[in-house]
C-alpha cells in the first residue's frame, strides 16, 4: 500500500522520499529519513574516538 509522501530527506545526498507516518529527524523545518542522514546534514561525521587519525 503506498503511502502519501510528504516530504524528501534534507540531506541532498539522500534525498529519499518521506511517507506520512514515518520516523524522521526533524532539523528546523527540514526532515531527514535516518539517523545517518542526519549526521551528514549537519555536517557531522561518525567515528571511532582515538581512532580520528585512521579516517582519510
Ligand atoms: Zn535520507
């Protein structure tokens, strides 16, 4: 059953579709579809703490 969309992922990497009734992190008024999505929304980066220096 499809859903109605709503919205698309803030994130201009993602940009999926966003179905009512879907968990979303919100950013003011932009919504993303993951947790992932928003990390790099705002800019941020998932790491491992003292390992920074192995990321390129
Ligand atoms: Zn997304």
């Amino acid at each position: 059953m499809e859903k109605e969309v709503i919205d698309y992922c803030a994130n201009e990497y993602c940009g999926k579709e966003i179905h009512f009734g879907q968990p979303v992190f919100r950013i003011g008024h932009e919504l993303v579809c993951n947790g992932q999505c928003l990390v790099e929304k705002l800019g941020a980066k998932a790491t491992i703490a003292g390992r920074d220096k192995d990321e390129t």
